[in-house]
C-alpha cells in the first residue's frame, strides 16, 4: 500500500489529542471540585469520546505515514480507533452508576480514557517500540481499573494483581522478540525490517522473535494456552472495564499482530499460515 507522506500531519492525531484533553479536563475537574461536588469526570470523558468519534468519522480518508513509517494512519488503524472511541464511551455510559460517589470515581475515567488512547496508538503504530509504549499505556491502566470494582473489594484487588503479573510478564516477552529482531535486521521500523527480510537472513533470529511477540500478543488478547488470566480478571474486575477489555482490548491487540505479521514478515507466511486443501480436492472423484 503507498502512503502519503508528510513532515508532520497533526491531522493524524486530531482524535488521540481529543481524547487527551478530556482525560486532563477529567483530571483537572477532581482537582479544583469540592468534596461535596458532584463528580463531573465521567461526563466529561464522554463527551471527548463522542467527539473524537465524531471527528474521527469525518476525518480525510487519505493514507498517511509519519516519521518514516513510525505511524501510519491506514484504513486498519482507522477503523479500530473508531472501534476504541465506541467501546470507551459505552463503558463510560455502564460505569456512570457503578462508579457514582466510589473513591476511585475520578481516577477510574482517568484509567479508561488512557487505556483508551495506548489502545488508538497501538492500532496506527508501524514500529516495535511505538507499538509496546501504547500496549503498555493501555495494559497499565487496565491493571488499575481492573482493581477499582467498588462492590467486590478483596475480589477485585486480587483481579488486578493477577493481571498485572501476567502482563508483566507478557510485556518482557514482548521486549525480548523485538531484541531479536533488531539484533537480525537493525531497525524496529516494521517497512523495514520487511525489506531486510526481502534478504532472506538471519531468518532463525527472526522465527525466534516472532515466537515471543505472537507468544506475548497471545497474553493480551487472551489466546489459548495464553488465556490463564482471564477468569480471574472477568469475574473480579467491574463489568464495564471486562466489556472494554473483551472488546477494544483484544481487537487492538490482533490488529498489533496482523500489522506485524502481514506487513513486515509476509515472508514468512508459510511459518505462522497454515492453509488445508478443500475437502472436494481429496475425495474420490
């Protein structure tokens, strides 16, 4: 695919920047609130959701690509930023009710809002490093909120302990496979490394890697046998933070490894594709 490409296109980011200044006016809103004021956070991360959504869809439509492949705006990342925007603001609508005069009230949209934009980031990075900071910004908060039920207490304290461990985890494994693959090709730019690997070497560094990033993207989106962490976060986290991380979580965790896989190792397609002859090719005639 050809990108246009633009010194600096701040465009690209009119969303994410949307998002980001509702969580500060979120923030903000806690700071300077009386105690016996109502708390208006939540309402004002909503309105950053839907109008980054509404930005969002009335966007140009044209490919972009920043920084020499760093981050792309494509119809992959477009599409799941959307995505993202959706699942946010309907968890910010179930959580209005949950969360109502909870400790955590302003701190959990603050979490959700940040999930929300490591999540937008990961969809449009092409670089393993640009891909882990948003992972780990998204992962991170999602380790808070999954310990903020205000009705479950212990439950859903150890809930977030348990993801936090696992994700700690699953992020080293991520670290380490891209160690490989800069240690093979010398860049962490996902166009070029598929140019090294037009070269053929180093292809076992390359298969190594690959194991240990699709091992620790399998963490995040809760893959077989990867998925251990998942009852315990589903049962003991708040309902509207298990339906945000069911959905945005996951679906920005597979647009990662579909980035990864198909644009920078479609090389390698017969190492992770496994394809089967139609049934009619092996019966009898």
């Amino acid at each position: 695919m050809e990108y246009l490409a633009q010194p600096v296109a701040w465009s690209a980011f009119r969303d994410v920047a949307i998002v980001i200044l509702a969580i500060s006016l979120a923030l903000l809103s806690e700071i300077v609130r009386p105690r016996k004021m109502v708390s208006v956070s939540g309402y004002i991360l909503l309105a950053g959701f839907l109008g980054a959504l509404a930005i969002a869809w009335h966007s140009p439509q044209a490919d972009i690509s920043l920084w020499n492949g760093i981050y792309v705006v494509d119809p992959m990342s477009r599409f799941f930023g959307r995505l993202t925007l959706a699942a946010g603001a309907l968890a910010v609508l179930l959580s209005l009710v949950l969360m109502k005069k909870s400790a955590y009230e302003g701190a959990y949209y603050v979490c959700l809002g940040a999930s929300a934009v490591g999540m937008m980031l990961m969809a449009g990075s092409g670089e393993l490093i640009t891909m882990y900071v948003g992972l780990e910004l998204a992962s991170i908060s999602l380790y808070l909120l999954a310990a903020m039920d205000p009705g479950k207490g212990t439950v859903s304290r150890e809930a977030g302990i348990k993801y936090l461990l696992v994700g700690a985890f699953s992020s080293a494994l991520f670290l380490y496979g891209a160690s490989f693959f800069y240690q093979a090709t010398g860049t962490t730019v996902l166009t070029e490394i598929r140019q090294v690997m037009q070269a053929h070497t180093n292809e076992g560094l390359i298969l190594i890697g690959l194991v240990f990033i699709v091992a620790a993207l399998g963490f995040k989106v809760a893959a077989v046998p990867f998925h251990m962490w998942a009852p315990d976060v589903y049962e003991g986290g708040p309902s509207p933070v298990v339906a945000f991380a069911s959905t945005a979580s996951k679906a920005a965790g597979f647009v990662v490894m579909g980035r990864l896989l198909l644009a920078a190792f479609p090389g390698l397609r017969a190492d992770w594709w496994s394809t089967c002859s139609p049934i009619s090719a092996h019966s009898p005639s």
